[in-house]
C-alpha cells in the first residue's frame, strides 16, 4: 500500500516519510498480523478452513444442516409426546358422564402423567389436536 502526503511524495507505510499515525498504525497491523499466524500455527487443534471455495462452502452446508435436523427432532418428540396426552384426555372424557371443560381436562391430563408443564400448555396442545 502507498501513501501521499501533501508534497505529492510517495511513501510505503513504514518509510521515513509516512506521518507518524500511518507509520504506528502499519506497523501494529503487521504485530497483529504476525501474531495471528504464529498463534495458529502453534496450536494445531484451532479449525483453519480450507483456502478452497467449494471445500469451505461444503463444510458450512454440513453444519448448517446439522443445526436444521435439531428442531425438527424436537419437534417430532414434542408431537409424541402430545399425542400421549391427547390419548389421555381421550380417556379421561370417556370415563367421565359430563364432559369436562378444556380447562377442566387439561389439568386432570396434567395430574393423571404427573406433567411439569402449564396446564395452559396442555390445554392448548389438546385444542390444537
């Protein structure tokens, strides 16, 4: 890189002639650059991607799709999981001679599996069932 200053002379950052502030500036970027390098160069366990376009953009599709598979697991144990307590409100409303509220229902489903979650939560997930 070259600067000018204003006498129209042409300096590398570290000459004699760059004003001071590019002078420092350039020579705590080649500091910290020099730094960097010997840092990963000294610990091997540090993942450097590979210089290649294709080989870098293969790596991040891999965890990209890693992190998309997670919800969708969740979300299929969260659905069995609802499916136990629709079952269970089923159950319940068979063996009662009224039929109970939503309400009602969702918090005997929450005492009959002995749930941690809110009764709200219950009573949504069997209103959406």
């Amino acid at each position: 890189m070259r600067y000018s200053d204003d006498s129209q002379t042409v300096c590398t950052p570290l000459s004699s002639t760059a004003p001071d502030g590019i002078r420092f500036q350039a020579s705590d970027l080649l500091v910290s650059q020099t730094e960097y390098e010997r840092f990963v160069s000294t610990n091997p366990a540090i993942n450097v991607p590979c210089e290649s376009d294709a080989s870098l953009g293969a790596q991040l599709r891999s965890i990209r799709k890693d992190s998309a598979a997670k919800p969708r697991e969740d979300r299929s144990a969260r659905e069995i999981e609802r499916q136990r307590w629709r079952a269970k409100a089923a159950e319940i409303q068979a063996a009662r001679k009224e039929p109970a509220s939503k309400r009602l229902l969702a918090e005997l489903v929450k005492q009959h599996l002995n749930l941690p979650d809110s009764f709200e939560t219950i009573r949504k997930a069997l209103s959406a069932g």
